[in-house]
C-alpha cells in the first residue's frame, strides 16, 4: 500500500518545486486527500487553535454530549448504531456573511481567534485552488472563480469533537461519506487518530501529525474536473482511548454559483461526463444523501440539468 501523501509547500519556492507539484497531482489523482506542511500558519498560533478549542468543548460540550449519550441510550450498545454518530459539533459560517457573533458560550478570545483562522485557511484555500489550477493547465484563478456565486464563495467551519468511546465496534464516529463542496482543509487533533479514507477498497489512516493540515477534495471539484480529480469518501473511527479533535473548514461554491466540467477538460474522447447544475440544488438532494453513494446524485442532477446560463465574467 502506498504511503500516505505529505507535502512540504516550502518546496514550492526551490528547485523541487516540479517535483513537489507532481506529488499534489497526483494525491489529486489518486488520493483524493493529501496532508501539507509549511502551509504559512504560524505553529504556536495552530497551538493556541487547539488549547482553546479544547477547553470550549470541556467547559461547554462535554456535559451535554453525556447527557445525549444517556438519553439515547447509547452507553451499552449491542446492536450497531447506523443512524447516529458518535461526535460532539458545532458549527461557524464565515463567508458570505459570519455567524460568529450568534454562537453562544464562545469566550471573547476563542471568537477572536477562529475568526483570524478562518482568514488563515481562506487564504491557504485559495493558495491551493490556484496549484490545483496549474496542475490542470486552467488559467490561474479559474477555481476560484468557477465557486463565485453573487456574493462570492460560501466558507465554514466544522469544530467537531470525538470523545472516548467503549463501544467503537457498535457504532461510527463519523459515518462514510464524501464531502458535497469545494476544498476542505482540516486541523485535526495531533495524537489521537481515527480518520479513515477508502483507497482501492481498503480504509487507510489518516495519520495524526502536529501542526499539519489535511486536505481533501469535495464533489464540486470532481464535476469542475470531469472526473480527473476524485472526491473519496471518508469516516472517523471512534476510540476507546482519548478524545480527538477534528477541526473542518469548508471552502464551497456560493449557494447560485453554476458549477460545470471546465470546457479545457472535457476532451473530444471523454465527453462532459458530469451535469451542470447550481450548488444550492446539489446541497439540497446531499442533505437527505450524505451517507450514500455520490454517484446517484450526479445522476439526479443530470436528470434535473438546469438552463441556468453559463457566464465566464
């Protein structure tokens, strides 16, 4: 098996910067995931991230995690659980418009904080999208431009935590799944593991790895490809030991942005295999399909292909 792709973008800025791009490429190709390090966020700001999110989740969400778990009766399963996933969530809308104020019991500096990181990823989104563009031989910035609707993109945050569970066998952290959006970038917890992604219908570790970001592509990215690069699904492993952090942000098309195969790729010989659609209608029918296969819904929407124009503005 081969091993799980780690990218230094350091590299980019020397003489393995062919070489460095032919690894995204291919974990593009081929993974669908990847895992980058020296992605310009500072180390002790990421530190600071992971303190404080920790801290949230006990003071905040761990009494009533306990308290779901009683309720559902779900502390001495014998049955496996299918409908259910063993994690603690919240969640944070930056873009179009940030819902940060809303959120409650979030301390001043916690706030602070997620809203300085939320500008980090954006940016470390749009860095890549621009790589996945030169890759593709796509002008720079088409990506980017492919996700904005009339108020740009949409952008956010999942802050998930996985506590210690006796039961893993019985029930999933995290459900399979592909992601419906765009590009994800996750800070996960450094020691505690259980991400899982399905590689030539095996499940291979996504290995924990201090101060890195892990990132995955969506469905989004797969029809804008035509099928060249590949959303994969995914799913967290529950853990009788420790409690895992997953910190998920999601760089998505705006809600009316009309997502398509871009016309450089889509050859003569491989047709446009994929439909042409907004992203709200896709996100509506991936909202009662998260847990299922992602190829009936490209089918759907296919069948639904919508008239809306294509601009190129």
């Amino acid at each position: 098996m081969a091993t799980f792709p780690v990218i230094n973008l350091q590299n980019l800025n020397g003489e393995e910067r062919a070489a460095t791009m032919e690894q995204i490429q291919d974990a593009c190709e081929n993974w669908g995931f990847f895992e980058v390090l020296h992605h310009g966020i500072p180390h002790d700001f990421l530190d600071t991230v992971e303190r404080l999110t920790k801290e949230h989740y006990k003071k905040c969400m761990e009494q009533r995690f306990k308290e779901l778990v009683a309720s559902k009766a779900l502390e001495g399963l014998e049955a496996e659980v299918t409908d259910m996933d063993w994690e603690s969530t919240f969640f944070l809308r930056h873009l179009p418009e940030s819902n940060m104020a809303e959120i409650p019991d979030l301390t001043d500096d916690y706030r602070e904080v997620m809203k300085e990181f939320a500008v980090k990823l954006e940016k470390l989104a749009e860095e890549l999208l621009d790589l996945l563009c030169e890759n593709l031989g796509l002008e720079k910035g088409y990506l980017k431009k492919a996700f904005y609707g009339a108020k740009g993109p949409t952008f956010g945050t999942k802050v998930s935590n996985y506590p210690p569970c006796p039961t893993p066998d019985k029930i999933k952290g995290l459900r399979a799944h592909t992601d419906a959006g765009g590009i994800i970038l996750l800070f996960q917890d450094p020691i505690v593991g259980g991400l899982q992604l399905l590689k030539d219908g095996e499940w291979v570790d996504v290995p924990p790895l201090r101060h890195s970001i892990v990132i995955n592509l969506g469905d989004q990215l797969e029809v804008i490809t035509n099928g060249k690069y590949k959303s994969v699904e995914h799913r967290v492993i529950a853990q009788t030991n420790g409690a895992r952090m997953s910190i998920a942000s999601f760089y998505n098309p705006g809600s009316d942005a009309v997502i398509y195969p871009a016309p450089q790729l889509v050859e003569e010989e491989k047709k446009q295999a994929y439909p042409k659609f907004v992203f709200e209608d896709y996100m509506k029918l991936y909202a009662g399909l998260k847990f299922q296969a992602k190829e009936p819904r490209f089918e759907a929407m296919k069948a639904m292909e919508t008239t809306a124009p294509i601009t190129t503005a």
